[in-house]
C-alpha cells in the first residue's frame, strides 16, 4: 500500500504578520494555522492550501483599491 506525502506547507519564507488581520502576507495563512499546521489533518491541510490564492486575490483588490484612493487624495502625482 503507498500512500501520498503529507501536504507541505504553504510557506514561502516571505513572513510578514499584519498585527491587526493575524494574517501572515508571504504565505496568507492566518497565525492559528501556521501554528496548527503539523496537527491539521491531510483533508484540512488541503483545505487551507485551496482557499490561499483567494485570499491572495483579495489581499491584492485591497491592495490596489488602497493603492488607488491614496494616488485620488494626492491628486494623482505619486505624492502625498
């Protein structure tokens, strides 16, 4: 019988905790599942592994909804 490897984790050693979202903005796990990682299961592993490149998608919205309204309030010219 084989069985398939564990899933890995998702880290990309880019760590950068945001204080208030508890997120981790290199890999998008939050704090609970970085620390929780080696007791989660295979099925919930892949669950977190699944949902990332969402929570990526909507880092990088606000990101440039933010990006955005601070090029408005300046009036366009980088500054501000």
């Amino acid at each position: 019988m084989t069985s398939a490897a564990p899933i890995a984790s998702p880290c990309r050693k880019l760590c950068q905790l945001h204080p208030i979202e508890r997120v981790c903005h290199g890999c998008f796990r939050t704090i609970d599942e970085i620390s929780k990682w080696t007791k989660f299961s295979d099925a919930e592993r892949a669950k977190i592994v699944a949902d990332l490149p969402a929570r990526r998608a909507a880092h990088a919205e606000k990101e440039a909804r933010l990006r955005a309204a601070r090029e408005a309030a300046s009036g366009g010219n980088g500054f501000g």
